[in-house]
C-alpha cells in the first residue's frame, strides 16, 4: 500500500520520467539496454565511416569512442589524448562529460572515474543520458514546442495510441507490457503504411513472429536499424528505454500528428492501472488472438480506486521503517573518525556515499508511513488516543529521519573538504618530486661517460635507483588516478577546471619522466650488453691468438728428420688455417660489434679506446696470419728439397678427422678437445671417457677464462699511485676458484692414470690421455705460477703506494719550508721587525732538522723497494729528489738565519723599534678605520656606531700625541749611535708616522663635526619612523591575524574596536610622516649619500605601505561592520522570527473552536488555510536562517554556541506551531466537512420531506377507480419505505459539532425544524396510507356490488323488454311484475345506498363538477330508471298525463335556476355549494328525462 502511494504521489507530481529515469536504476534491464545502446552506437558509427565497438563497457572506458560519439552527435571535431594510460583515459571522459554539460545534457552522480573504471549502471545511465538528449527530445522538439508540452514521454504514448485506435485488439497504456505481443508495433507501421502487409495475417502470428516481422518491415522499408531482438520483448515485463528508443525512431519517420485530444485521453488513463502494468501485476495475453472471440475495443477504466488504509498495515510500515532507521543510525555511529590518510579518506568517502545512497533509497518509505499517518487520520476512523499516538509516532520518525540526514550531510561536507585538503596536498607533493626529478634527470643527462664499462655500470646503478624512486611514487600516483571530486554550487565549474588542468599537467610531467627514465634505461642495457659481449670477446680472441701465437711457435719448419716430422707439420699448419679460416667471421662481428658500441656510446674518449683494442687485435691478427705464411712457404720449400709429391693418405685422413673435431670444438666454444680416436675401435668403459672428457673440458675453461681474468687484472705498468683494492678482490675471488677445483684436478688425475692402466693392459695408445694430462697439469701449474707474479705484483704496487704517500708527506713539508723562505722578506727594514723574523726562521730550520729521521726511514725503504726485482726506476728517483730540496732548504735558512743575525747587531734598540712598530701599527689601524667611508651609512644605528667610533679614535689619536713626541727625541738621538744610512731610514720612518697622525686628526676632526651635526635630526627621524612602523606592525598584524568568525560576536566587535583605533590613529601616522619629509629635505644637503639614499627608501616604502595598509584597514573595518552587522541581522532575525511565530500563535492558535455562524466557521477554515500557507512559506527563511547559523557554528563552534542555541529553539518553536497549526487547520477542515456533509445529509432528507408531501397531496384528488387508488397508494408506500434513511448520521453529526461548540443554535434550530417536519409528515404519510387502504377496500366492495347490480338490472331490462315485445303487462303475470318491483325497490334503495357512500367517500373532480357522463353510479341509475320506465309501461298505469304535467312544470323550474351555473367566485366552499345545486338539478332533469322518454 505504501509503494503504491509513492507511485501515485509520483505521478501526481507530474515531472518528465525521461529527465528523472536517470536517478533510479535498480529495476532497468541492463543486458538488454546494453544490447540495445551497443547497437545505436553501432548504427550512428556506420553513419560517420567508424568502426563498431563489440563490448559497449570495455570499448567506452578510454574515452575515445564516447568523443567519436559525441564527434558525430554535435557535428564538431573533438581532440583525444595519445596516450593509453589511466590518465589519458580520465582526460578523455572528463572531456566528455564537458561537452555534454556544455550541451545541457543533465548528469546525476557520474563522474570520469566511474566510466574509467567500468561501472556499468553508470556507464548506461551515461548513454541513456546522451540517447534522451539527442535520440528522444531533438527527434521530439518541434512538435512539443507546438503542443506546448514539455513531457516527451506523454507525447510519444499519445501519438502511438492515436496511431492504433482503429485496431481494436490493441489498446497501450505504457511503454512496456503493451508491447509485449507484437501487435501495437505493427499496428503503428500498418496504420501509416498499410501496403507494407495484411493485418489479418500478423493477427495469426505468434507474438514473436508479429515482433520480429515488425522490426524487420521496419529496417527494410523505413531504413530503421534492428535496435531490438524479438526475445527481449516477449516477456513478462520489457525494459522500458529500449522501447522508447526504438518508438522515436519509427516517431522521426513516420507521420507525426497529435492532437490535443489524444493528450488529454493519456492525462486521463488511471495511474494506478499503468503502474500495474509497469510492475508487471497484469497478466499477459500471449496466446494468438483467433483463441478469442473477437470484441469491441478494450474498455480503459476512467477512476481510480483509493484503498484505504488499515491500522495495522501502518504499524506493520512504521515498524519497518523504525528497525531500518535505527539501523540505519547505528551505521552512521560506528563510522570512524575522518582519517588524514588520503586512501583511508577516500575508502570513508565511497562508503558514507553508500550509505547516503542507501539514505536516498529509503526516503520514499519514510514519506510512504507520514502518508499513511495521515490518511489514517483524515479518514476520522482512529479514537483520539489512536490518533493522538499517531501524530506522536510521526513526529519522533520525522525528527530521528531529519537529523539522522542533517548530520549525514554534515559528514560527508566534511569528508570532501578533508579528502580535496589531502588530494591538493598529494598534488603539491608530487609537483614538487617531479621537479626535483627533473633536475636530477638534467644531471643525469649532463653527467660524462668514462672509457670503461664501470662507469657505465655506475650510470646504471643510478639509473635504477631512479627507477625504484619511480616505483615508490607510483603509488602515490595510481591514487592521485582514482581522484575524488565533488563539483558543488561553491566551487563551481572552474575549480574543477583548474584541477583538470593541473592533473593534465601533472600527468604529462609524470609521462615524460616514465619515458625518458624506460627510454634510457632500454639504451644503457643495450649499451652494457653490446659493451660486455665486446669485451669478453675480445678477451677471448686475446686467449685465443695467444694459444694459435704459441701452437704455430711450435710447428716444425726445417730441418725435417724424416717424412713423419713433415707430415706432423703440415697436419699442423692444416689445422691452423682451417681455425683461421673459422675464426675471421668472428673478428668481423667482434668490429661490427665494436662500431655499434661507439655509436651508442657517443662518446669519443670511448669510442677511440674501443677502435684501439679493435686495432690491436687486427694487428695480431694480421702478423699471425703473415707468419702462417710464411711457415707454409717454408714447409713447402721442405716437401720440395724431400722430393714428397704429397702427404701420404693415412695423414691426409687424421687431419680431416682432426679438422672436424677442431671444428666441432669451436661450434661449442671450447678448447681442442683430445685428438681424435684411431681406427681400431676396442670398447672401454664409455662412462669413465665421459667423465674424463667433461672433467678435462671444464678445467681447461676454466683455465682460459682465468688466464684472460689475469691478463685484465695484470698490472700493465707500476704507478706512484695506483688503486689495488679492485685487483686484489679478483686476485682473491681467483684464488679462491682454484682452491675450489683442486679436488676437480686431483679426480681428473686419478681418472687419467684409471685410464691409462685400462688402456695400456688393453694395448691402445696413451699419447692422447697423456697429453691431455700434461696439457692440464702445465696449464694449471701456469695458472698458479700467474696468480703468485699477480700477486707478487700487487703487493709491490701496495708498497710503492705507501712509499710514495711517506714521500708525498714529505714534500709537502719541504714545500712549505720553501713557500716560506720565498715569501718572507729577508732585507733590512725598520718596518720589519728582526727578532721575530728570526725566531720564526729559527723555528722553521729546527723543524726542518726534525724531519732527517724520516728522511732516513724513507731511505731504507727505497733501498728495500730497489732491492725487489722488477722494481721501477721513479722509486729512487723520486727519493733522490726530495733529498735534494730537502738539502736546499736547510742551506737557505741557515744562510737566512745567519743574516738576521748580523742585521739585528747594527739596528736600534729594542724598545725603540717596538715603540715605533707599535705607534706604526696603531696609525694603520686608525687609519683603516678612518678612511671608511661614511657613504655606507645607511642607518641611525651605524651613525651613532661610526659617530662613537670617530669619539674614540679622535681620542687614541689625542693619547698617542705624548708618545710621538718621545719617539722624535729618541729618533733625533739616533744620529750619534747608528749609520747615517740606517739613521735616515729612521728618520724616513719617523716623518711618515707624523704625517699619517697629522692626516688622520684633521680627517677624524671633519667626519665627527659632520655626525655630530646630523645625528640628532636622524633620531628625530628614527623615532617618528618607530611611531609608523608601529602603527604599521600593529596593522599588518591585526591584519594577518585569524579574522574572528560571525558568529563570535564579541569577538566581531572587539576587533572591530582595536581597527577603529588603527584607523584613528592614520592621521597621527601622517602627521610622522609628515615630519620625517622635512627632516629629508633639510638633510639633501648632505655629503653622506647612504644616509639620503635610506632616508628616501624609508619614506616611499612608508608611504607606500601606508597608503596600502590605510586601504587594508579601511576595507578590513567595512568587512568587520558587515560580519558585526551580518551577526547582528541573523540575531534580529531569529527574534523577528520568534516574534513572528509568537504574534503567530496568539492570532491563529489562541481562538476557542465555537463558531455560531456557518459564515464564520468558513473564515475560520480560510484563514487558518492562509496560516498554514504563511507557516510553510516561512520554511524556506528558516532553512536560510538555519543554514546561515550551521555555516557559522562549523566554522567557530564557540563562537556560534549562542546563535545555534538561539536557532534550536526557534526550531524547536517553528516545528511546534507548524504541527499546531497543521492539527487546528485539519481539525477546522474536519469540522466544515462534517458541516457540510450535515447539510447534504439534511438536504437530502428534506428532498425525501418533500417528496412525501407531494405524494401526499397526490393523493387527496383521486378518480373513483381502484386502479388509481392503489397506484397513488403503491406510491406512497415507496416513498415511506425510504431506505437511505440519514437520520442516524445527522444525528451524530448535529450531536458531534453541538458537543464541540459548532453553529449549536443553527444546527439545534435546523434539527429541530427537521425533526417537528418528519414527525409531523410522516404521521400523515402513515394516516393517508390507512385512508387509501379503507378508500381502496371500499371502492373493491362498491365495484363488486355495482356489478352485480348491474348484471341484474341488465336481466331486468332484458326480461321487460321482452314482455313489452310480447305485449304482455303486469296484470297478465301479477307475479311475476311484483316480484320485478320488489328486485327494482330493493336495487333502488341498493344504488342510494351507494350514492351516499361515494358522496362522503370520494371527492369531486378538479373543477368542482361531476365528470361528463356520469360515474358508473349515474349510469346504473338511469338504467334503473329505464327499467322503472319499462315497468311501469309493463304496469300501464292510469295517471300518465297528470306525470306529464307535472314534468313539464319541473323542467320549467329547472330552467329557470340555470343562473347558477355562472361561477364568478373562487371560494373553494362557494364552489361545493354550487357543484351540490347543479348535481340536484342533473338528477331531477334525469329522473324526469327518462319519464318523458317512457
């Protein structure tokens, strides 16, 4: 019951399903409408030339398809991204999305993400979206413009039942179960295009035979693409946008008229009949129509039906709805706290997002019990009780449904501000990585390469330590991928616009760093492949010349014994060749190799080192081959002086033999394996000859791989200085392989020796194992002989190291010595003081002297270095050397020490020099001191400095003017004691130290009159400059500082006090500043430019600043006044609200329900109809109110305490009289309504009344029938019968409002009225039914004796007439003529008899007067009167003249009384007189009429 309330109040509603379908996706179709959108996409792509997608949520998750959509759709070129990463992809739907806002297309809750990530609700919600744009309302547009409608929907259904009207087996009421038999889609086609097929012949088919004719008459005549299989739609319930969709296609080519009326008529079908059908409650005719008897076209009900709603059902709801809700509730409370990890954010985003999902999904039954609450107490069947606990339960669901909803908003406002805070913060942090990475790559670019390969091998190590800083940020990247945002009304387009824009960049920045890092690191690999396969190359061809170097040494080129010898050789040579000869392609490879290297290196150092050792080993290659040459030639020469035609067959055969194992040999790349077996083939033991050959192949290996290991560690040339670490570490991984392999040669021995027991006793020849075990031993033993010369080597490397790191100490030493005695300045000179000179040069020879015992040291170890056998010619050398300096430096500072000696004998004393040095000394120091120059000034600080420094200096050289003095008497006594060379020196000496002192006071005395003069203007300009800067940090301060939110409002206004003090205090400011201009301008002329220059700086920058800041703190007191006054309007709001709702109360809720006018009680529901109206529009300022106070409490919880408070209870308030006013309005609307329905139950029985009485008075005016009597009776008692009897319910109505105060007096007035007329009525009602009763008996007695009176008189007549016809007369049958007297007498006083009784019984006709004719009584009575007539003829009595006389005279007297018959009255009672006169005269004229006609 609840859900279909929901459906109607929906369709009450009155909102277009196909803008809103995109909200509510649980019940679609989703295969089908996936089928369904693949192939319109599908369609619209054949169009443009594009190729077809398989899997519409796979092949639209780039993005790329959607834009060749939408390409096609807007007719505009959109551009895509390259790439095929996550981000390329989320750049592409994000431009989809754009476009389709920019179109209008309505989006709900789709973002890039969800597309990106296959989401397939929204992914189908995202097509219908673009389907209903361009498929359904473009196609639609004109003619809804036209109709002015705006509902496509109501439009489509119109068109398609005013297309199938003339097919009485069809009848749509929707968009799905009608169609699921095939015939509606057909009937549109025939309709519009009847030559297409025979109707008759598509009513035969099955339903899916009709749909699958239709779709296909439809894409070949209409050209309309098969958008829907027959099987989707022949079930129980078709997926609803597929039809549409597939119905606008046949609506865009077929003729398009509707009309006004056909609108109407779907506004009319029964909304609860078409959301049956949608929820597929009607079953489905699916068999073939001929199984049913052809009828008038399906009737379409015109009403709906209201269920009522039960108690119980609503408690069953409510308790539903509460165990959700508390569910619901304890959901919410047991969600964590908001986390500050991004991913943790976002996995609490997506899940309250959930939840308030889950939120909207039960809303409709939340609203579905309120509807039910209500009904239940519109209906008035609840006592008050009932209701009363019904209200109570509606008001706490409501309360815990809204603040469960205000407090999950709240939540997730909060959620997306942490979760946007972390993701700027992620993308800030990666900015500032990517940088940092790109620097580094610049680095890496920019770094050289070495000759070697460790330097390469260094380049991939950092490499890959970039590659692993890759890694660990791809984490952070992949989040940054799956990116959160909420485009809300704040933020707007542009937020979002500027964050695509900084992803895009980010994302751009980030794939050109992956592509570089995957592009070099692909190169540096193939580098370090290529280079090592070089070198081990080359290493290997070195082992291998050297081994081919050795074995053509040892082939035989003369002096030929016998023919064997030469047989020997020239097999040897053979071999050599045919090795030569297999080898140059791999020379040629190893040059093709070495080229690639260079060129990838790109390196010329490298590069000339790779075609050096190339070059080299061409050569060796080049001299070998010469010298095979010429060994050929010579053996040639032999077999030529020896007379040998040729090699004889058996050599010939052992050297192919030989050729083919040297040849299998080298496709293995291995060393010559044992000469090849003879020809007599004696089994031995195969597994021990295997054995032997592997053990043998592998030390022979591994022997030439150590061989070339040594040669690249061999120490080529000793060096002063040469690292040994990495030799030494190679040495020892050698030596440690050897040890490891001894019990491998010592098995190979002891198989060796196994094998040649075996061999010998068996006779076979040995000389192969033999050699084989030689060739081993002596490799092995060249091996070991070549790791004890490498190491031998390193350690005399490792001592010359040592040696020449003592030597290089030592010569550093010496060099300082040196240094010294070169720099120090040895001449005589008054300036130079001798003592110290010579006590430093002192010095430096007795450290000199310190250093002979390592001299001597370092002597014995180049003694014991030469002493070692191919020990480098430097060692001694570089000793010898030292030695050398070490010799002349002693020798120059003994001579030096010498000369300072003599000089200090010929030079004044000592105090005399220290005096002048001292005095000399301090001039300089005054004099640096003086000649700073006073334009670097810049400050009153450095001012005041330089002025106490000129103070002080002024004073030493004040101090210093006694000692001056002596030193000039002491200085003129000099010419007695020293030379008169020396004594002018002296005496030079002297002069320039009174100068300097008479410089430097006149010097000293100007620069301090200067300061002494502009010092005190600059502390009067130093102290209005503090005033400003004061002003000036109070203000920047006051300005940086957190501005109090509104809501504190004491807060508010103590700032806004402290900027009205700043802005007061801007005139004083300007006053200093003011001041500080003129001291400037009195100052221009002076000569310091530092001071001027800082004094200008200081005034623009404050003047500057404070022109800035007077703004600033202007602007800042405006926003504080409106934050105040903002404050202070919400607070005036709040009581203008309370006052509101107070004056509210009085007005609406304060009134008694007794109302004593229906007048008034009307108003009364009127005016609390407009209250409630008032009370619900105030809703929308409460909800301003109240989202304005909830912005400021979030904001400042303490600062906003007071204004919540406040709001709370205005709320509180505001939820209270609207639930007052909603009762009292409903409790006036129930009481007009009973009112009302009082009134109709009156009217309706005052109609009965009145019925009644028209009845009644029907029946005082009846004809003398039976007939008309018992029908005027049968009516009467049909109305009395009255079954709709509504005195019961007036009577609890009157009683229900007279109880409560209601109209008592109008409803007791009008109550009692009713009641005194029903009585009174109905007892006559019930009186006239007992008349008619007796009326009716009586005239059924009166007919019956009337015709049996009439009977009689008839055989009277008869037997009369026939005596008057026989002439026979009463005397002739006396008898018989008394007999027929009496029968006459007797009916006479029978026919008065009834006269009477009809004169009292029945009244006269309408007009006063007895009815033309007579009733039956007058025509018995003249037919009684004909009978007396022919009885008396039959008696013949003896006076007939004398009657005849006497009738005449009567007639006469008739005649003459014919006056009356005038009527000029129309008094009911004058009437009756007259009728009674005129019935008398009637009978006398028929009395005496039939007399005279006797």
């Amino acid at each position: 019951m609840a859900k279909y309330g929901e459906h109607e109040a929906r369709a009450d509603d009155g909102q277009n399903e196909f803008s809103d379908i995109i909200k509510s996706r649980s019940d679609e179709h989703n295969d089908v409408q996936k089928k369904t959108f693949t192939k319109w996409i599908n369609a619209r792509f054949s169009k443009s030339g594009k190729p077809p997608i398989s899997d519409m949520f796979t092949d639209l998750k780039d993005g790329r398809k959607l834009l060749d959509l939408l390409e096609g759709l807007t007719g505009t070129s959109l551009p895509k991204e390259r790439g095929s990463t996550r981000v390329h992809a989320l750049n592409n739907v994000n431009r989809v999305l754009q476009v389709l806002h920019q179109n209008n297309v309505d989006l709900v809750n789709i973002g890039g993400t969800d597309i990106v990530d296959g989401n397939h609700k929204l992914t189908l919600g995202l097509l219908w979206s673009i389907i209903l744009h361009w498929q359904v309302k473009d196609v639609m547009k004109d003619i809804m413009s036209d109709l002015q409608q705006t509902n496509s929907e109501k439009i489509l259904l119109s068109w398609v039942r005013q297309s199938t009207r003339p097919y009485s087996q069809v009848n749509v009421l929707n968009f799905t179960t009608s169609w699921t038999d095939g015939l509606a889609f057909n009937a549109v086609l025939h309709r519009h295009k009847p030559d297409l097929f025979s109707w008759d012949r598509v009513v035969k088919m099955s339903p899916l035979e009709r749909l699958e004719h239709a779709f296909s008459k439809a894409q070949t005549y209409l050209g309309i693409e098969k958008l829907l299989d027959p099987e989707d739609v022949a079930v129980q319930l078709p997926d609803k946008k597929s039809i549409i969709m597939y119905l606008t296609s046949l609506f865009e080519v077929l003729p398009q008229q509707v009309t006004i009326d056909a609108i109407r008529e779907v506004e009319t079908l029964p909304r609860k009949y078409k959301k049956e059908c949608e929820e597929g409650e009607i079953n489905i005719q699916g068999s073939a129509p001929e199984e049913e008897p052809e009828g008038p076209r399906a009737e379409t009900p015109s009403t709906v039906t209201e269920m009522d709603m039960d108690l119980d059902s609503y408690q069953i709801a409510l308790e539903e709805v509460l165990t959700w809700l508390l569910s619901a509730e304890d959901t919410f409370q047991e969600q964590e706290d908001i986390s500050d990890d991004v991913e943790e954010v976002k996995e609490q985003f997506a899940t309250h997002e959930a939840f308030m999902m889950e939120l909207t999904a039960h809303q409709s039954s939340v609203g579905n019990v309120l509807q039910a609450g209500n009904q239940l107490i519109t209906q008035g069947t609840l006592s008050e009780e009932e209701e009363f606990e019904i209200q109570e339960q509606m008001t706490l669901l409501n309360a815990r449904w809204e603040a469960l909803r205000v407090e999950s908003m709240d939540r997730q406002s909060r959620l997306h501000d942490v979760l946007m805070e972390l993701q700027k913060r992620q993308l800030q942090q990666l900015s500032a990585w990517l940088t940092l990475t790109e620097e580094r790559i610049q680095k890496m670019e920019t770094c050289p390469l070495d000759d070697d390969l460790k330097s390469l091998q260094k380049l991939l190590e950092d490499h890959k330590s970039l590659q692993n800083d890759l890694e660990a940020e791809q984490v952070k990247v992949n989040s940054l991928t799956h990116m959160v945002v909420i485009v809300d009304e704040n933020s707007g387009e542009s937020a979002t616009a500027v964050l695509e824009d900084q992803l895009q960049k980010l994302g751009e920045r980030w794939t050109a760093v992956c592509r570089w890092t995957e592009e070099r690191w692909n190169r540096l690999q193939e580098i370090n492949i290529l280079w090592q396969e070089l070198l081990e190359e080359q290493c290997l061809l070195k082992a291998w010349l050297t081994e081919k170097e050795e074995a053509l040494n040892k082939v035989q080129t003369s002096n030929f014994k016998d023919q064997k010898e030469l047989s020997v050789s020239v097999r040897r040579l053979a071999i050599l060749k045919e090795d030569m000869e297999m080898k140059r392609q791999a020379l040629d490879q190893l040059s093709e190799i070495g080229q690639d290297v260079g060129q990838l290196l790109d390196n010329p150092k490298a590069s000339k080192k790779i075609n050096s050792d190339s070059e080299e080993l061409t050569q060796r290659w080049d001299s070998l081959v010469q010298r095979l040459e010429d060994s050929s030639n010579q053996v040639t020469q032999a077999v030529a002086k020896l007379g040998m035609s040729q090699i004889p067959q058996k050599d010939l055969l052992e050297t192919v033999r030989l050729r083919e194992q040297v040849t299998t040999k080298r496709t293995k790349q291995e060393l010559p394996p044992p000469p090849p077996p003879k020809k007599r083939q004696i089994p031995v033991e195969m597994e021990a000859k295997k054995k032997f050959d592997a053990l043998s192949a592998e030390l022979l290996n591994w022997i030439l791989k150590s061989k070339t290991a040594i040669q690249a560690t061999e120490i080529k040339e000793y060096k002063k200085m040469q690292e040994t670490s990495e030799m030494k570490k190679n040495l020892k991984r050698l030596e440690k392989e050897q040890t490891e392999r001894n019990p491998r040669l010592e098995e190979l021995n002891q198989t060796g020796q196994i094998f040649l027991e075996q061999m010998g006793k068996e006779g076979l020849p040995t000389e192969e194992i033999k050699n084989i075990l030689e060739k081993v031993s002596s490799e092995w033993k060249k091996v070991a002989q070549h790791l004890e010369d490498l190491a031998r080597k390193i350690q005399l490397q490792e001592d010359i190291n040592a040696y020449f790191k003592q030597l290089d100490e030592l010569e550093t030493t010496i060099k300082t010595k040196e240094e010294w005695v070169k720099h120090t300045p040895f001449s005589a000179s008054p300036q130079q003081s001798l003592p110290s000179l010579k006590d430093t040069c002192q010095r430096e020879l007795t450290h000199l002297h310190s250093l002979h015992p390592k001299i001597e040291t370092l002597r014995a170890s180049c003694s014991a270095l030469k002493a070692r056998p191919s020990a480098p010619d430097f060692v001694q050398q570089g000793f010898e050397s030292l030695v050398g300096r070490y010799q002349a430096v002693q020798q120059d500072l003994e001579e030096h020490h010498q000369q300072l000696e003599n000089e200090l004998k010929s030079r004044p004393g000592r105090a005399y020099l220290e005096t002048l040095k001292t005095l000399t000394d301090l001039l300089n120091n005054s004099e640096s001191k003086a000649q700073v120059s006073l334009n670097v000034l810049n400050d009153l600080a450095k001012v005041e400095k330089a002025l106490q420094e000129k103070k002080d200096l002024d004073e030493i050289l004040e101090n210093q003017k006694p000692t001056l003095c002596e030193l000039a008497e002491e200085t003129k006594a000099l010419e007695k004691n020293v030379s008169s060379d020396v004594e002018k020196t002296y005496k030079q000496e002297f002069d320039d130290v009174q100068g300097k002192w008479n410089n430097l006071k006149v010097k000293v005395s100007k620069d301090l009159h200067l300061l002494e003069e502009i010092t005190p203007k600059l502390r009067t300009f130093e102290a209005d400059s503090k005033v400003i800067e004061k002003w000036m940090d109070g203000v920047k301060d006051f300005l940086m500082k957190e501005q109090a939110v509104q809501g504190d409002a004491e807060g508010l206004q103590r700032q806004l006090d402290q900027c009205c003090g700043f802005v007061n205090e801007i005139e004083t400011v300007e006053s200093s500043l003011k001041d500080m201009k003129e001291i400037e301008a009195n100052l221009r002329s002076c000569p310091i430019a530092g001071i001027k220059t800082w004094m200008q700086t200081k005034l623009v920058d404050y003047q500057t600043q404070l022109e800035k800041l007077s703004k600033e703190i202007a602007i800042q007191k405006n926003r504080l006044s409106e934050s105040q006054e903002k404050v202070v309007n919400l607070k005036k709001d709040l009581a203008e609200m309370q006052e509101w709702m107070t004056q509210a109360e009085e007005e609406y809720l304060e009134r008694d329900f007794e109302y004593k006018s229906p007048e008034e009680l009307e108003s009364a529901v009127e005016e609390m109809k407009r209250a409630k109206e008032d009370v619900l529009q105030k809703e929308v300022r409460v909800k301003i109110l109240k989202d304005n106070i909830m912005l400021l409490a979030a904001k400042v919880p303490s600062g906003g305490q007071e204004l919540t408070s406040a709001l709370n209870v205005v709320l509180e308030n505001y939820q209270l009289l609207c639930n007052r006013i909603r009762g009292k309005c409903h409790t006036l609307e129930e009481v007009w309504s009973c009112w009302i329905e009082l009134l109709h139950y009156l009217d309706l029985e005052m109609t009965w009344l009145n019925t009644l009485e028209e009845r009644m008075k029907s029946t005082e005016s009846l004809p003398e029938k039976t007939d008309a009597v018992s029908e005027a009776l049968e009516s009467l008692e049909s109305v009395l019968r009255h079954p709709a009897d509504n005195r019961t319910q007036i009577r609890e109505l009157g009683q229900t409002l007279i109880d409560g105060g209601i109209l008592d007096d109008i409803i007791s007035e009008k109550l009692e009225a009713f009641n005194g007329r029903y009585e009174e009525l109905s007892h006559l009602a019930e009186s006239r039914q007992i008349s008619l009763e007796k009326q009716l008996q009586v005239l059924r007695e009166t007919d019956h004796m009337l015709q049996v009176l009439q009977e009689s008189l008839g055989e009277l007549d008869k037997q009369l007439t026939t005596y008057l016809t026989d002439r026979i007369d009463a005397f002739q049958v006396p008898q018989e003529a008394q007999k027929i007297q009496a029968e006459i007498s007797a009916h006479e006083l029978t026919l008065e008899e009834l006269r009477r009784s009809t004169r009292l019984q029945l009244p006269t006709s309408p007009d006063g007067r007895a009815a033309r004719g007579g009733s039956q009584t007058d025509v018995l009575q003249r037919k009684l009167r004909e009978v007396s007539t022919k009885f008396q003829l039959f008696q013949k009595p003896a006076n007939f003249e004398q009657r005849m006389l006497d009738c005449k005279r009567v007639l006469d007297g008739v005649k003459a009384e014919l006056h009356v018959l005038d009527v000029k009255d129309v008094d009911p009672d004058v009437i009756q007189t007259h009728l009674d006169k005129c019935m008398v005269r009637l009978l006398v004229v028929d009395v005496y009429s039939g007399f005279s006609s006797s």
